[in-house]
C-alpha cells in the first residue's frame, strides 16, 4: 500500500487532481519565494528582521509547517524583492488515465495527457499555414 492508498487519495479522481494541483502551486510559490531570498544572499534572520517576525516564524513558513495568509506572503515577498502574481481560472484536468492489465494479473497504469490547447494549437497552425499558401499563391 502505497501513501496515496493510505490517505485515501486516488489519483484516479479528478477531484483529487484538482486537489494536487492546488497543493503543487502553493509549494511551487513558497519554492520561487526561497529560491529569490538565496539569489539576494539573505538568511532567514535577515528576512524574518525585514517582516518583523523572528527567524524562527520565516523558517516555519518556508517548510510549510504554518500556512501563512495571502498578506504575510506579500510582506515576505517585499522582503526579499519579489513580486507575486495571482492567477484564477477554472480548473481543467488534463489527465486520464487508462490500466492495462498483463498476464499474471499484474498491471500498470498509463498516464495521457491531452488538453484542449492541443487542439488550440493545432488550429492555430493550420490558420498559419493557410495564410502563408495564401501569400504565396498571390
């Protein structure tokens, strides 16, 4: 039994999906949010002096041991340069997933993606094309 298993999520259900993908961007954001502090060569001390919080309260908040408001992260930000962006828009599960079962009853789990800006794209690049056939023909 796998952890995902254990904590009942299934990678399966979209709404569990949705849930990772929510989870992955909050640590992608405190990830970017490090990744600046270290670029200006500031400790944690340094930041934490900044915000007016001790070091202590910045080392919990880049572990993600506190879930810190929208305004202490921008406090954060302010401290070490950075600037932070929000994006809302409706969530699209890119994924399906399909099991294939082989001999032996063991399986595996095969992962596509497809999402609609494949299509997009794909029209995109046939309005190209049919633009420059269009120029050359002229």
């Amino acid at each position: 039994m796998d952890l995902d298993e254990m904590l009942g999520i299934n990678p399966q259900d979209p709404k569990d999906r949705h849930a990772r993908a929510l989870v992955e961007a909050d640590s992608k954001l405190l990830d970017d949010l490090i990744r600046i502090r270290e670029e200006q060569g500031l400790s944690q001390t340094d930041v934490g002096r900044l915000m007016g919080i001790s070091p202590s309260s910045v080392s919990r908040i880049e572990s993600g041991e506190r879930d810190p408001h929208l305004s202490t992260l921008r406090r954060y930000a302010m401290a070490v340069g950075a600037t932070v962006q929000h994006t809302v828009g409706k969530f699209q599960d890119t994924a399906t997933t399909a099991e294939a079962v082989w001999a032996g009853g063991a399986s595996t789990k095969i992962t596509t993606t497809w999402t609609s800006q494949t299509s997009e794209l794909s029209t995109l690049v046939a309005r190209v094309a049919h633009v420059q056939q269009a120029k050359e023909g002229a």
